[in-house]
C-alpha cells in the first residue's frame, strides 16, 4: 500500500495542538517538527516515543526559524542558511531517537521551507545536501516532481514523491496556492477520489479540467481535528482495499 | 599535559564574540554553543569546521534556552526538561560533525546549567543520562568534584574534573559565587601559581587561606579578548613545561 | 462588588489557549499577556478590541521572557532587568489601547515573575517603580499583603490586594507552594465557601485549620477551560447576591 | 541644516553592537532598535538615556522578529500583522521615554521591514496607520518618495524623505539593491560628493549617469565601526558648511 505520512509533533510548551495519538493508527510515517517552527524538546521526546509504540516510520519536519508563524511565512534565508538550519534540526531530533537505539527514516521540509525548496533551486540543493551529509540513508520527502525531489534524486537520495488528497493541482504539477478560494478540497468525497485517482491511474485533475501524470509515492494526511482524523481512518481503509 | 579547554562559538547571526580563531592554538578542547544561549546553525556550522582544522577535540556547550541572558540566569526547569534540552542541543551539535564524518568528543553544561548540575543531583542526573544516552563513551566536563562529575561517574561515564584559573576557590571546594568581591583572580600572577599548584600538588588555596585537594582533569580558559588569548598562551606554555 | 478578574489573550500564534471570550460576561478586570510569555502583537490587538467591546477593565499581565516555559519557570533577573522588562511590556500592550483612544486601568505580573515580586523586596519595588514611571494612576495588582503590594503602597500607587478562590492558604497568608498536594481546591464547593469567607469576614482558613485575616480587593478567576467558565459563572452569580 | 539620522541601540543582552556614544555628537536623530530584530528592554532603557544626554531627536526603530536575521530578511507577514508589530514596537519604545517625561519624535521601519514598505502599498499604509494611531503628531522616515512616505503623506502625517550618502541609485529614484556589486559606496570622497549634491541641487548620480530629482529631508549615517563614525563627523561638519 502506499504510504500515509502526517505532520505531528506540532505542540510547543503548554500549548497542545494536534490529536497525534488519533491520526497514528491510521498513517505508516510521520514528520515531527524539530523545534524551529513548533516543538520543544520535551515534546519532541513524547512524540518519539509515542512513534515508537505506533511503530511508524519516524521523518524530521525542520522548518524556518519562526514559531509565530508557525513556520508558514516565507523567510528570505540564503542557500547556506537553509543547509545549516536543516541540518541542525535533523540532528537535534535524531538525538531523540538515538537515546531509544534507533535512527531517523526520513526528512521532509515543513511549511514556507517545503514551498521555497519546492520551487527554488539552490535551496532545494542545500537541503538535500544536508540531508545526504547527516545520513545518506535518509529517504527526502518533497513536492512530487519539484525541485526538491530532483535535487534529491540528483545527489542519490532516496526520495518520495508526496501528493495531497485536499489540494488542487495546476497544469504544471504545482499546487495552487493558499491565497486562491479553490486551493483546498473541503469536499470529503472528492479528497477521496482525488486519492484514488492518483494512486490507481497515477494521474490528477487539474482545476482546468485537465488530466495529468503525477508521481506518487507518499500522501500527506492531516491530524489537526476530529474530523480530519476521521478523513485519515477512511482514506486509510478504502487504500487497504484498492 | 592536561587538558586545556574554552568555551566557543559563542556568535549569535551578527553579533560576534570572542576570538575563536587566537584562542585556538593554545587549547586542546572546545566547547561549541548550541544554539540555546548563544551560537545559530550557521555559526556552530563555521566553528566546528574552524576547531577541525586546529585538530582541537571537539564538545557540546550546551546551555539554559535565553540567548538575552546569555545562558547565565538560573531558569527553574525540571530533570525531566533538563534531559530533553540536553538532548538536542548534544544531537544538534553533532550534525555538524556527522557532515565530515566525525563524533563528538565531550559535553559540558554552560553557565547557569552548569553551576545548577554542580550542587541539584537530580539535575545532575539528567544531565549525565541525556549523555549518556546520546553516546556512552562521551566524556562529562562538570566542576571537580561536583554533583555533576558525580552522577557521571555513577553511569560509567568518562568524567573530567574542571577546574578554574581565574576563580577563587571555598573550603568546601566550590567556587566563590561571582556575587562576592573576590570571586574572581584578576591577577595574573596569581591565576598561574593558582593552575601551577592544582597541576603539580593537586591543592589549591582557598579564599579563607586553606590547601584544600582538588581534582584536575581539565583547565578552562577564556577567549574573550586580547588579554585573555595572551593568558591563555603564557599558561600553555608554562605546563607544556611544568 | 468585589473585582473579578481573569488573565486572557494568552493564545500565540496559531496556539489558541483559554476561553476569552466565553470568561468576559462574568469578569470586571483582564490582564492580557504582552508578548513575553504569552501573547503576540496580533493577538493583543484582538483580545483588546474584545475587552472593549465587553467594557471590562484593561490590564497588563507582563512576565518573563520565557514562552516554552509559560513565563512559570523563575529566572533570576536582576531587579533592574525586571524594570525594564515590565516598562516595555506595559508600553507594547498600551499602545493598542492608545490606538482606540483608550489607557490601561492596571497592571499584574505573570506566573513567576508574580510569585518572585511576592517575596523579593527589591524585585518588588522596581516592579511598582516601572508601573509607577509609565502613569502613576495605574492601579498595581499583587498577592494580598505581600512585598509587591506594599512596594506600590509606598510609592504611592493604588493598589489591589488579590486573592484566590481555587487556592489554599498557609499560616503566614502565603499561597501553598504548587509543589504541595493541597495546593489546589479541586472541589468547587470548598473554593465557592473560601471566596464568601474572604468576601463577607475578609478571613481565610488555612491548610493547618486556623483562620487568619486577608485583605481582599480582588478575585482571580480562570478561563482555561469550560469548567472554570461556569465556575466563573457561579462566583459572579454569587458575590452579586452577598 | 538638514537632519542626519542613525541606528542606534542595535545591541543585545551581552553582544555589544555600534559605537551609539561616539556617532552622536554629529547626527540630530537616533533610532532606536525595538527589541524584535535587535535591541532588548536593558538596552532600549540604556539607549534612551544616552540619547536624552546628547539632546537627539529619539525615535523608534521596528523591524521584522528576527534577531538572528538582525531584520535583514524579508518575511512575508501580512499587512495587518505589520500593522500590530509596528504599534508594538512603538508603544514598548515610548514607555522608556514616558518614564522620562517624554515622548518619540519619529518611527522609522528597519532592515527588511523598511524596504517592503518602500514598494508594498498595502503594507506602507499598514505601517503609517500603525504610527498615526499611536500618535499623529509623530513623524514618519521612509525611503524618498516610496511607497511609504506616500502613504503616510496620504494620511497627514508629517514624513521624512529619507537619502542615503553610501548607496548608489537607480533611475527610478530606487536604491540598488545589495545584491548588486555597485550597491555600495565605499569611496568616502565620493559619498561626500553625493550628500553635497543631493542637499545643495535636490538631485542625485545614478547608476546610468543620469541626474535625477531626490527628495532629502533626512541622510542616514552609519555608527558602526570607527570609520563610519569618522565619515559621520566629517558629513557632519561639511553640512555645517554649506
């Protein structure tokens, strides 16, 4: 079955977000945030070990430098800066892991960084460099068949290719952005055939109509409320059963 | 010889400090801020590759999450918190050292942290496990003869006793707090009999006048200015001959 | 009727915490974090215009720099740093007052930063002199009888004595430290009784049994959560009808 | 003569930035860092008295929350999110100079902020709205004739066309950005010749040989370094003269 991958980890201090323990059951890897964006390290130690009950594949989430933002706005970092602070946090999290006797699966940029990489060549170089200088081994999560899937596949990364069941897509295999009023899918049903779509023809609807091919190795799930947990268990069941 | 170490990297984006690159050849261990007190990926990124090239044994510094007050005001974390941000700051650290396919040698607890593991054995406890965690063949930098140095010992961790040129010492072997007029040797003459006497008698003079023992494993020494470079060059020089 | 208030705006960013608007109907004061320990510029600017629009009174609630540790993690500031960081707060938070023709009605410390003024003569008086140098009108909000209230009587400030209807008192009229097990009253009965003592004979009964007399000019109350809403609710329903 | 301008009080807790005590002797206006790019309460505090001491026009200096950045790179927050962070900074800077009996003469945007302000109209609006709530009697300083100081005249407020003595100009009116090798001018004489030029004929050299129409109300200097301190006397001095 493809994989199911959901951003968790998301919690920072006394605030709680997220229903990490609802949404494990339901995805095979998740992307815990590493301190830049959301995070702390006592939370990141809970969601390690939490991870490790549900016995899912564990990814670092590093993103910009922002808590405020919850790391969404753009920050205009160099190349340079985008290496170090990526490799900082893929270290920083796996230190966690290390004290359990494991080691991270994979990596895969969170928010504004996921973007900018998505689309900036340079960037996208740096992460993945710094991915392959923490740990060759490492499989990139990126936006398939974006700069950083390339830059990736380029150094000799393993990579996965990540596709959205609420997202719309453009003729260029981008997603539209968040500022347009058809960006996210609400309707529940055409998530679902969005997905199905995607992973039984490997293609996708764009909002022109159009029909086109799309890589997908992984799908983004979300684990923010109730009901997207409840969106989770039900894509997860009909991908069983594809 | 015994060791000689100093606190590094203690830039923070554009503001510089110390002088990392002078203090360099007349030490054989560092300690690398890791972003919580001082120090940014970019910085811990130019510093581990400048201690590299010096040859210098590389550790982590971690400290107190309060860069305005430089990691020097106690902050009432719990153990539980003082593990986790260990922790991270060790992994966070030896990312950059993975990069070129090296480990880290050592850890030492900055400022307030460290004066806190020095007498709370709780603290100290956590400290050593995170660690010990990380890496059970790292070795513990703590104040000789502390809770900390203590509790590292307990796990089987390689301790060094650390002790210090410029301050004066209490009978009961701790360091006067800075709090107190004469808590700090300005002279230099006396900072060098003060080393001279620990290294070669394994005694030093405490503010009330008593020889007291005192373990010695590692001496620290400062970077901040010219002043400090040349002390740090004379007192080299005088064990390299001792 | 005796003052009630409630700390509010204490969501960050994408962080949403406590039931602001659900509190207001049954409260007459707010203190709205400053951004140091909770609280962001946007945020302020909305829990403002909600306070306006419930025509409560406007307070500052300034703590320690510390968000991670939800400014309840004593640090040890300097009581000159504890001036100039109360100074800047009450200034942030004012201008978005200042912005709708509007000044602040008083101020209270966070967490801490509240325990810490408490029992710390000169914390104590540099808090009461920065509330006192931005508008000696401000009203000063502290633990009844405790250092920071008499610091702002001195100064000539007015001042509101607070008590608690969910905690329990010691002998010297000092709160049980959290660290304690009585420390809290979970049971809403006991704590509606607490408050009508304290209300109607100005006496508290403390944990060893004896009842001690207590200046009372203003209630704390919590919007965390629905329960502490409708226990808000009762209290407000009550006092008006002692 | 016409005003001269500089940042100041860029320092943060222990790093120590600029040469605040030297520069101002020759320059009529400061502005002061806020504490999100730079600056923290201790030093704003220190920075005000100085200021008051030298007798300068004291304004206010926000930017993006930033430190690591030092402000210097753009983040994308949305109009109303400049709106609250500029009224902020403004308020937290006034209540060091309310203790004083004082208030601010002027705001100035830095770094990042200060150029999205000179070309996003949504933004400069947002950012003069911030400074006429606060008080419309302050004055705004702003890139000459950008979109900000548009947007403030739009407004009423009075505003500062702001020239620089060390950057090139494009036939636009628009500075060269950094990024490009001629941005900066290094020869002291011919940063000389370009004040002169601009205060005595209203026009200034651009890039292309072209002379065009500048408006000048106020020249930024810089007190970095020793030499920067050096060309503000000289500026200084040659001003007094013409």
């Amino acid at each position: 079955m493809i994989d199911l991958n959901c951003d968790l980890g998301e919690s920072f201090g006394i605030y709680q977000l997220g229903c990490d323990k609802d949404i494990m059951p339901f995805v095979s890897s998740v992307n815990i945030a590493c301190g830049f964006h959301a995070g702390d390290p006592t939370t990141m130690h809970r969601t390690v070990e939490l991870a490790h009950k549900f016995e899912v594949n564990i990814g670092a989430h590093p993103g910009l430098n922002d808590v405020i933002g919850f790391g969404r706005r753009s920050i205009k970092i160099t190349p340079q800066e985008a290496y170090t602070l990526v490799l900082y946090q893929i270290g920083a999290l796996e230190a966690f892991l290390r004290a359990k006797g494991k080691t991270l699966h994979h990596v895969k940029p969170h928010g504004a960084l996921y973007n900018m990489a998505a689309k900036e060549e340079e960037l996208a170089v740096n992460i993945a460099q710094a991915v392959y200088d923490f740990n060759p081994s490492l499989i990139l999560f990126g936006l398939s068949g974006s700069c950083l899937t390339t830059a990736g596949e380029k150094l000799g990364l393993k990579v996965r290719h990540e596709v959205f069941a609420d997202r719309t897509y453009q003729d260029d295999g981008s997603l539209t952005p968040r500022s347009f009023e058809n960006a996210v899918i609400d309707n529940e049903q055409q998530a679902i055939e969005q997905v199905v779509q995607i992973v039984q023809q490997g293609k996708v609807k764009t909002v022109t109509g159009n029909s086109i091919s799309i890589k997908a190795d992984t799908i983004c799930l979300h684990g923010d409320n109730v009901n997207s947990v409840q969106f989770a268990k039900k894509i997860s069941h009909i991908l069983h059963n594809v």
